[in-house]
C-alpha cells in the first residue's frame, strides 16, 4: 500500500508559489477521502506533507 506521501508529487516543490496547484492538490486529496481510498489518517498525513512542501 502506497505511503500517504505517495500521494504529493515530488514535484510539488516546483510550484510551491501556485496556489492553485495547491488547491487543486487538496481538492483530489478530499476526493481520494471522499471515495474511500484514503484513511482519515492518511488523508491527514498527506494533507500535512502537502501543505508543508507548500509552505
């Protein structure tokens, strides 16, 4: 099973200065929660690694 990292591309740091890939990013993240493919835990920690790549 896929580490909830596996869910940020590495790529992210690339456009860490567009917010909308950051929202876009967050958005299929609440998708992938919403269809149950994500764990609220790993949705969190995914959620937690996205922000911080964007920060």
């Amino acid at each position: 099973m896929p580490s909830p990292e596996d869910a940020v591309p590495a790529q992210v740091s690339d456009r860490a200065e567009d917010p909308d890939a950051l929202l876009r990013r967050l958005r299929e993240l609440g998708d992938l929660k919403r269809d149950g493919i994500l764990t609220d835990e790993a949705f969190t920690a995914a959620e937690s690694a996205l922000l911080r790549r964007f920060g």
